[in-house]
C-alpha cells in the first residue's frame, strides 16, 4: 500500500548553518516516534493530504512542498493482526505555527529534534537515511577549508617557496561568506513569502519582511561587485561569481515582485496552486543554503552539488505544471464573472512562475561551477 508523510523541519537562527529540528510525533499504539503520515485521500493531491495529517497529527500549519523529498518502506499492522508493506512518500514541511490544541493531542506526543537525534529517534532505517541527509550538516563541515593557497599546494604539490610567494599575492575577497550570506536572504524571503501565501494576519509585516530581504540583497549584490573588480585572486572566474550572486539577486527581486502585487492588488486570498508553487520556493531557497557552503569545496563536493540542482530543476518543472492545472482551474471558474478578477489572479501565478525559474537559472549556474572546478 502506499502513503503520505510529512517531514515537519524549522531551523534555529537565519544563518546558512544554522542547525535544522525534526517534529515527530508518538503513534497511538506502540509509542514510538514517527512522522506524521496517513493515507490518500480522494479528491486531496497527496502533498495537500499529508499536510492535513500534520493538523490533525502534530498540531502544525506550514509550507508544504508538492515535491516528494523521497521515501521509505515499514510494516504496517492492520486490526486483523497481518502486516503489509507500505511505501511511503515524504514531503519537506516547513513549520509556520503550531496550534495550541489540535485533534489527536490527546493520543500522541509531539516534540522537536535535532537532525541526528530525530534519526535515531524513528525505526525505520530508510526513513533514519532520509532524515540525516535533509540537513546534511556532514557537507557543511566538509566545506570548512583551507586557504586558496594551502589547497593549491596540497593538490599540486608546489614546493614552499612558491606557495611563500603566492602568499604575498592579495588575496581572495570573502565571497564565500558573501554567496552564504545572500543565500540566507533567500530564505528568510521565501518563508515571509510561504506566510503571505497562508492568509490570516501579519499580512502586511510579511510583505514589509520580503521587501527588506530584498534591500539586504540588493547590498550583498553590490558588494560583491566591488570585491569582483578589487580582488587580484578570485576563487571562481570573475563573470561566474557576477552570475551567480546576479542570479540570487534576481529570486529575492521576483519574490519582491510578488509581495508588490499583493500589495497593490489588495490581495489576501491565495489559490491553493500559488501556495504549492510558494512551498516550492521554500524547499528552493533551503536547497540553495545548502549548496552555497559546498561551493568553497567545489571539488570535493561536486556529486552533492549535482543533487541539490538536480532537485532545483525538478522542482521546477513540477512547479510548471502547477502553475498550468491553477490557471485551467482558474479560467474555468471565471467564465462568465468579472474579468479583472482573472486577470489579477493571473498576474500571481506568472509572478510566482518567475521566482521559481529563477531558481532553477540558479541551479544551471551552480551546475557550471561544477563543471568547470570538479
């Protein structure tokens, strides 16, 4: 048989590394931890179901992404006593409020873990897999590196005197930082955008939020620039740190874009395809935190690199066919009503489309770097 979960995460502080928690949750019966996860439902495409099963299960509301993060099989105990084997698919749920009272708080436990607790929390060796690679805080301490120039002499091995003399050359500017720095960024827009896309209040603290991000981006950007035209020693090549640290720039700009609209269009409802398409900005923006600190090890970190992007790009075109099935719905129901209704709401989805193909450019960017470095 096959079911739906959801892997409920936050993370603790708006840095790139910032460490991520796990939600899980205790089943009725046996006790043990596990996600919040069910059954399909008719009529409930299956990341909207097994975002229900998070209300009614732990108690959370959030952004969903429709794209499965992968899956896992267990043994299912059915009332007769036999087991089956269900395979289970799990979507990236990230936590926006947890509900005070919910429907089963009275039958299970629910509680916060850091990745590698939540992991040897939960019984299934598939799901413990999948749940250690979310973070993959085991890359991030890999990108921990030395010096451009101790690296060139450990690989190349240069005699000292050379790397002696490269070491009076200027050095390379903090791009790195600079790249992680614009990254988060991006997620704190995403997830002010994810919020916005929920309805309810804060609406215009959520617009005012993205708009910021945007301002930190827009001066990341430039100073990248100026480091471009300054720094003798670049790690990448000039025009590619331009278009990656461009590329960044432009999501966080179309994510501006949409909270403009919302703004002038007066908008306080959100299609349930535009809050899909704004999960899947969510799950972009963490996957591009991820990556950035890989860059400083591009070479070693190379294959990782490829599945992050790999994601991206999937994403991206899951995030077109939303976008088709919310406008067919969309015109469908506006046959014969007012037309600027449409035409607004149109608007949305294009703007949406916009910052997920920005991210996917994103991707094709960091995909070059791995070309021409690993």
């Amino acid at each position: 048989m096959r079911q739906i979960a959801v892997l409920p995460y936050r993370t603790q502080g708006p840095a790139v590394d910032a460490p991520i928690e796990i939600l899980l949750i205790t089943s009725r019966e046996t006790r043990r931890w596990v996600m919040p996860k069910g059954n399909l439902m008719k009529n409930l495409q299956p990341h909207a179901a097994a975002a229900l099963e998070a209300e009614e299960e732990a108690g959370v509301l959030g952004a969903v992404c429709p794209t499965p993060l992968g899956s896992y099989r267990y043994r299912k105990r059915r009332n007769s006593g036999a087991s089956v084997w269900a395979d289970v698919d799990v979507f990236p749920f990230a936590v926006t409020q947890e509900l005070p009272t919910w429907d089963e708080q009275h039958q299970r436990d629910r509680r916060w873990f850091s990745l590698t607790d939540a992991a040897n929390a939960v019984d299934e060796e598939d799901l413990a897999a999948l749940i250690r690679s979310f973070g993959a805080r085991e890359f991030r301490a890999a990108t921990q590196g030395s010096r451009l120039f101790e690296t060139v002499a450990d690989k190349t091995g240069v005699n000292a005197m050379f790397a002696w003399f490269q070491k009076l050359l200027p050095q390379q500017g903090n791009f790195f930082e600079l790249f992680e720095q614009q990254a988060a960024t991006l997620v704190a827009g995403a997830d002010a955008l994810a919020r916005l896309a929920q309805g309810g209040a804060g609406r215009n603290q959520h617009i005012r939020e993205i708009e910021e991000r945007e301002h930190d981006a827009d001066e990341i950007t430039r100073e990248v620039l100026h480091a471009v035209r300054r720094t003798f020693l670049t790690p990448f090549d000039r025009s590619s740190i331009t278009s990656l640290i461009t590329t960044m720039d432009d999501a966080i700009d179309e994510m501006q874009q949409v909270a403009g609209a919302c703004d002038l269009y007066d908008i306080t409802d959100f299609e349930p395809e535009m809050r899909d398409m704004a999960a899947i900005i969510v799950d972009s923006a963490r996957l591009t935190a991820e990556a950035m600190p890989l860059l400083r090890k591009v070479a070693d970190n190379g294959h990782r690199l490829h599945e992050l992007t790999e994601r991206l790009v999937r994403m991206e075109g899951h995030a077109d066919e939303i976008h088709a099935a919310g406008m067919k719905r969309l015109f469908k129901q506006s046959t014969g009503k007012d037309p600027l209704h449409f035409i607004v709401r149109q608007e949305m989805f294009k703007r949406l489309e916009r910052v997920v193909d920005r991210f996917e450019d994103l991707a094709n960017e960091i995909d070059g770097l791995v070309i021409d470095h690993a």
